[in-house]
C-alpha cells in the first residue's frame, strides 16, 4: 500500500510518500518512496521534493494556501518528473496518514477520517488555533484532489498519552475547569515517544508490557515522557505545548504569576505576554542570539559567549530535573532515549544531561556518545550502567504509515 503522509502546518506542509503493508510492519521493511516540504505558504513558497535514490528537486512558486500545496504534492508524486516507477496516477497512492495535533480527550487512538471525526478535529481548535486548522485544510485538499474513495486516517500528537493517570493530567486548579473547559494536560510529541519506545523495545526484543523507559523529544520543540510498562504515565508538555522544558524559543515550566508581572510592568496584554513565552523565550529569549542549539554551541565554543553557555546550561538542567523526577514517578526505568534534533545530533547535550545523574546509576560512555549523531541509532551507556542510554532517530512519518495502513485494513493497532 502506497500510503501519503501528510504533515500540514500554518505555513508549510511536509510529506513522505511511503510504501508498506502489514507485512512490511512486521519486517520492518517499509520503503519510503519521496519526501519533500512546501514553505512559506501564502506568499512566494519554497519546494524542495526528492525522490528516494535522487538529488533534490529545488523550486519556488507562488503557493496559495493548503489545498494548493497538496495539490502541487499530488501532482508532483504522480508526474514524470518525480520518476516514482510505482506511482503513476492517482490511483497508486492508496491511503493519506494525516498527523493531527490536537485529539483531545476524545481520540485515544488514531483513526479512519469520517465527517464525524473532522468534527471532532474541529472541535480540537480550541485547544491548538494554530495546529488544528491546518491538518483540517490538509485534509480536505488531499479530499478534493483523491476523492472520497481514498481513505484517509488522522493520527494524533496526544493520542499516546492517553494514558496519563488522572492524577498526572489534572492541574491542582478548581475542579470545575476540567468539568467546564477540559483543562488538563494532554501532552504533545505523541507519535515521537511512541516509535522510539517501539524502536528501544525491538533493538533489546522486549516485550510491550516490559518496556519502563523515559523519553526525550529535543528538538524545536522538546519534551519528555515517563512510559512504564508501554504506556505513557507523564510527560511535560501540558494543555499546549508551552509548559515542561526549555525549547528553541518557549520558556517551558515559569511561575504563571510571571505572566501578570511581565503584563503590567511591560504593558502587556496576557495574550501577548503568552506569545512571548512561546515564541521569544526558551534557548532565544536567554542567549539573546538564536533559538538554534547548533549554533548556540558554536557561539559558547568559539566566543565563549556566557548567555549562550548560561542558555545551554539551563536547558540541559531542566531536562535532568525532568529524568529525575519520571524516575521517582515510574519507580526507576530501565532506559534514557534521547531523540529529535538535538537529541539525535549532541553529544555534548546528551552528556551534559546525563552528567549529574551518576548518582542515579546513569554513565554514559564517552566513545559511544561521541560517535551516535545524523541519524545512528543505538546504545551510548557504558558497560554496567544501571540504566541504559540510548540514541534513536525518531521516524513520526513511518509510524503514521503504519497506523494509516493498520486502521485502513483493521489491524490492531500495537506500538
Ligand atoms: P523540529 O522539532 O522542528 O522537528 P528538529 O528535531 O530538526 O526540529 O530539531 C532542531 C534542533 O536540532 C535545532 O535546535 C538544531 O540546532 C538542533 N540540531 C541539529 N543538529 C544538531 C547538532 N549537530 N548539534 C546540536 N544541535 C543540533
């Protein structure tokens, strides 16, 4: 099955052209075909498509909105240009995987689309104003140009974090929020968490039940999540993605009575006070420089800048704040998974994480971390650790391949 994997957002859209059946899932030997992005949607936009085996198409073109951009996907996937010898008309593109930000309380798992679930992803705006549209264009346009036949399944970023003991997603506030406002937390990164645990548990050949692993999603955006026994019992990120650690440019975890503070001595409205926490604080708002951790590094080595090493050092404590409280609240793990960006890339990050956790039994081994960076997967703990630390490359694209696959042909849906 040729399954196309939609990433849309508010000003760009990524795909993967992605082949796999159920029997690939079980051999891992799904194929990706293409991939490509279309940025800066509604103006002059940016097209950058490869196919497999294949150097970069470059180009840039006027691009409208959404429904253009996959209309410009789609016909990219089936021209002659593309050169996908699978793939020669509509028809060869069998299913649309569509990840979904938001789901809410009321999608614990991922989905067929149905007019009823795109009210439910509607329903979603609330909660995520800037997500949740977008996958709905993207839905709508892969609709308009595949038809209805060709069925399209939503798999959400909150979906594996369903999980979450009631007593971890409440906030300490007056109950009636929740009652009257689903406030809660939901966490975010779903789809990340779930594939590097389903990946950490192939490579020991563990089974679901007896995976007790943490973690962590550093990239733009980072977050971590407790996972025992194959579910997800915590994570950080919250009602939005705001909250837990410091990322590119969000503050993570501050005291709220900031937001009231910063309003009235800056004359800020509480809106715009929230904007600033999410898009000029994090690794930008305390280095001044960049919300770049690779170039942060480069600033703290080469100039020996003290707000980048300041904004390294609060990042990485933070997410050791984070390890230590997850392994109280899931009694121990048995491993650390770093992924994402910076997770799959630093060695220093890494390190400087599991540095002050030597306490807890954590040692990373120094040759190993150093050579696990673009993409290799694999263990970075020293012989005897008492908890192992891994590094594997997240692939949210392929985990909603599979699911897409899986819930067209229903298959049970296992991580
Ligand atoms: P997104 O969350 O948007 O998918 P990524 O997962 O690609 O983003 O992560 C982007 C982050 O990863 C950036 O801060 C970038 O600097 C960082 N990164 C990428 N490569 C390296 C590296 N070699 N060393 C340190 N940080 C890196």
């Amino acid at each position: 099955m040729n399954v196309l994997v939609l990433n849309c957002g508010s000003s760009s859209v990524k795909f993967q052209l992605i082949a796999t059946d159920l029997d690939q899932i079980s051999h891992d030997s799904d194929a990706r075909l293409a991939h490509g992005i279309i940025e800066r949607i509604g103006g002059a936009a940016i097209i950058t498509f490869t196919t497999e085996g294949s150097p970069p198409q470059r180009s840039a073109a006027p691009v409208r909105d959404t429904r253009a951009a996959v209309d410009i996907i789609l016909r990219w996937i089936v021209s002659k240009e593309s050169g996908i010898a699978t793939v020669n008309s509509f028809a060869d593109v069998h299913a649309v995987g569509h990840r979904v930000v938001h789901g809410g309380e009321r999608f614990s798992k991922s989905v067929l689309i149905t007019e009823d679930v795109l009210r439910g992803i509607e329903d979603g705006i609330e909660l995520a104003p800037l997500h949740n549209p977008a996958n709905i264009a993207g839905i709508t346009a892969a609709r308009a140009s595949l038809g209805l036949g060709v069925p399209q399944v939503a798999v959400f970023d909150t979906a594996f974090h369903h999980t979450l003991p009631e007593y971890a997603y409440l906030y300490a506030v007056p109950y009636q929020f929740y009652r009257r406002h689903r406030i809660r937390r939901y966490g975010f990164h779903g789809t990340s968490h779930r594939y590097v645990a389903y990946r950490y548990r192939t490579l020991r050949g563990l089974a679901r039940e007896a995976t007790n692993v943490i973690t962590l999603h550093l990239g733009n955006g980072c977050s971590i999540a407790a996972i025992r026994e194959g579910n997800s019992i915590d994570t950080s990120m919250g009602l939005t993605p705001l909250e837990g650690l410091v990322m590119g440019t969000r503050s993570g975890d501050v005291d709220v009575s900031v937001v009231d503070f910063i309003g009235s001595k800056e004359g800020l409205s509480a809106a715009e006070v929230e904007s600033l926490l999410n898009k000029q604080s994090g690794l930008l708002g305390v280095s001044g420089l960049t919300d770049d951790m690779r170039e942060l590094l480069a600033e703290a080595h080469e100039h020996n800048d003290r707000r980048a090493r300041l904004a390294i050092e609060i990042f990485c404590y933070r997410a050791r704040k984070y390890i230590g409280a997850y392994l109280a609240a899931m009694n121990g793990a048995d491993a650390i998974v770093f992924t994402g960006g910076i997770g799959e890339n630093s060695p220093e990050i890494r390190a400087a994480i599991c540095d002050g956790l030597s306490w807890l039994g954590v040692q990373v081994d120094a040759g190993r971390n150093a050579v696990h960076t673009s993409g290799r997967e694999g263990q970075i703990s020293a012989e005897g650790s008492r908890v192992s630390v891994y590094v594997i490359p997240t692939n949210e694209e392929l985990l909603i391949a599979r699911d897409t696959v899986r819930v067209v042909t229903g298959a049970p849906q296992r991580f």
